[in-house]
C-alpha cells in the first residue's frame, strides 16, 4: 500500500517518471528472474552439500549445537 501511495505522489509531482516507471518495473522483473532462479538453484547445492557432511554427525545422534 505504501508503494502504491508513492507512486501516486510521483504521478502528481513527475508524470511522465511515474509513467516511465510503471512500464519499466515489469522489464525489469523479467530481467532478473534469471538471476533469482540461479540464486534458488545455488542455495538448493549449498544446502544438499551441507547436508552430506553432517550425515555422519546426525547418524551418531549428535546434535548440530554441541
């Protein structure tokens, strides 16, 4: 909502940024999906590499905290 307020006050003071704004943020979105889905992709690895190591732990029954 508060996003939505500033962009009514940038459509009062500055018409046409506002305009331009309001047709680049989609552009811009695709843009950088890419970049979002490798990001998801990488912390998927992070995390299966973390849980490989830590098998051995957690078939002894140790804890992550001790």
């Amino acid at each position: 909502m508060l996003g939505f307020l500033l962009w009514l006050l940038l459509l009062f003071l500055c018409w046409p940024l506002a305009l331009l704004a309001l047709l680049a943020y989609p552009l811009v979105w695709l843009i950088l999906l890419p970049f979002r889905l490798l990001g998801i992709g990488v912390d998927a690895v992070f995390s299966l590499l973390r849980a490989i190591v830590m098998l051995p732990a957690r078939v002894l029954g140790l804890s992550p905290g001790r």
